[in-house]
C-alpha cells in the first residue's frame, strides 16, 4: 500500500464495507507455474471472503492451503495539479481507495458453496431492485449442479487488513475540496465524495 503513512485506512468496517460494494477483485497467489491471478466476486461471512474459481483456472489447484492476497479497488482517478490553486510545483498524480486482505485460503464443501452462491446472488440482485429478484429456484435442479461441477469454492481468512485513501491528505484543505470540485464536474461523484470527507 502507500508507503506515506497519512494515506494509511485501518478502518476494518469502511474496508468492509468498499469490499461489499466493489464485489469484484483480485486474488493473487504462489503457483508452481509462477504467481498466479483470478478476478474473483466475493460475500462475506464474518472475517472471512467466500468465492469460487472455474476449476480449469490456473490457481484452482493450487489454492487449498495457500495463502493469497485479494484486493479491491475503489473510487479513483487522475487528478490533475492545476486543480488544486496552488504554485506551479505541483505534478499529476492518481486519487484512490483500495484495500488488501491476506491470509490462508481452503477449499469449501458442496453445501458450502451452494450457500456461497446463493448470498452473492442475494446481494447482487437486491442492487437491481425494483426488478424481481432472480434465485436458483428458477433454474432447473440438473442444470444447476452440472454447472457447479465446473467450479469450486474457497474461504479466504483474513490474517492482515492493509488499506490507503489517498485523497490529497497531503495538500492544505482548500486546495483538496478545490480538486473534489473538478472531479466532481469531471463526472466522479464518488471519489469526489471521498475526498470531501477526509481531514
């Protein structure tokens, strides 16, 4: 993560909170064919991510025991230096939210990953709403476990929580809102947001 400690983010249930809207991230892992990455849609369960892999990807095999590193990236985008009304000295830089989670990843059982399936459903659906939401329910019984043969569940739990909110903390404050304001009119409400409610 940013190595400029005023950007570190140790709030676990804000980091949770990123994870739970983003949905979608990044597992890293060790393979003996070298290191290794799936984009992976996650659910929680306390402390711990639940996904699943097709089984032919290349770390499927390979995770059972691992450890693994997942992240989630969240609102970001260029800031330009004339967007702060400061001196001439100021250089481009990039403006984000991001999290890294660590930690030993095993494989989950059938029944395990059927619940897997289903809150990550749930949770995805209910975005969608006022549109009636889709279940297994409506699939037919044999087609559902023909394609869950094809995949297999994991648990991520999480031994380290590493996240940065690098939202121009480091510049005086007028001169921060000043560039939320331009990425605001630039169509990015959401890291614009972000910006305004960092001290």
């Amino acid at each position: 993560m940013h190595p400029n400690a005023c950007f570190g983010w140790d709030d676990r249930a804000a980091m949770r909170q990123l994870v739970a809207e983003v949905g979608l991230g990044t597992l890293f892992a060790a393979t003996p064919d070298g290191p290794r990455v799936a984009h992976v849609p996650v659910v929680w369960r306390d402390d711990t991510l639940l996904f699943h892999l097709a089984r032919r990807n290349a770390l499927t095999p390979h995770l059972d025991g691992a450890t693994a590193l997942f992240t989630v990236t969240g609102p970001h985008a260029y800031v330009s230096p004339d967007w702060y009304g400061l001196d001439a000295n100021q250089v481009p830089t990039w403006n984000y939210c991001a999290v890294e989670l660590e930690g030993s990843v095993r494989a989950i059982d059938h029944d395990a990953l059927v619940a897997q399936l289903d809150a990550l459903a749930a949770a995805e659906e209910t975005r969608l709403a006022p549109k009636p939401a889709w279940t297994r329910a409506k699939m037919d019984p044999a087609a559902f476990d023909a394609m869950l043969r094809g995949i297999a569940g994991f648990s991520l739990r999480i031994e380290h929580w590493r996240g940065t909110r690098k939202l121009g903390q480091n510049k005086p404050a007028h001169a921060r809102l000043a560039a939320a304001d331009a990425l605001a009119a630039a169509g990015n409400a959401a890291l614009a947001g972000a910006m305004r409610q960092v001290s």
